[in-house]
C-alpha cells in the first residue's frame, strides 16, 4: 500500500511541477504583454489592460485550482486534476485571444 501512495504522490508531484512550469510561462508572456503596453498609444494600452485584466482572472482561476490540488488527498487527486486541466485550458485560450489580439 505504501508504494502505491509513493507512486499516487510522485505523479502528483510530477503533474504539479509540469503546471507550474507552464503557470511561469503565462506569467513571463503576461509580463512581455504589458511591458509591450507600455509602448504604445493611450486607446492601445487600454486594448492591453482589458486583455491583461481577463488574463489575471483566468490565472487566479488556475492558482486557485492549484491550491486545491497541492492541498489535495489522494482519493481526489483526479477530480482536483480534471480542475486544473479545464482552469488551464481557459487560461491558455485567454492567453491565446491575447496573443492573436495584439500580433
């Protein structure tokens, strides 16, 4: 029984770890975003803010869901992923909107 938590908890760590790395590359695109901003005009900068304002909800979304998984017990490690999972697509198609919206 133990391997089998030892084996539950290296998965989650791994899952844990592979969110994280991708939570730090929103995060530097969402600082390349608004270090972008800053070049522009007043009309565009306010185009920026409004993508930047709905990208930072749907991060806190997905650090909240986060939260939950680190804080997790094995018998609900899959439904807490599947959480994070949809947090995570919502934040990447928020971030993929901003992307298209300022190329």
């Amino acid at each position: 029984m133990q391997f089998a938590e030892d084996q539950a908890m290296t998965a989650n760590d791994a899952y844990r770890k592979k969110m994280e790395t991708r939570l730090e590359a929103i995060d530097a695109e969402m600082d390349r975003l608004k270090a972008e901003a800053r070049s522009k005009d007043a009309d565009a900068q306010l185009e920026y803010a409004e993508s930047l304002s709905h990208l930072k909800a749907r991060r806190a979304e997905f650090e909240r869901r986060m939260d939950k998984l680190r804080q997790a017990g094995e018998a609900v490690l899959g439904d807490i992923q599947a959480g994070v999972e949809n947090a995570w697509k919502d934040l990447d198609a928020a971030m993929e909107r901003a992307r298209a919206r300022f190329r």
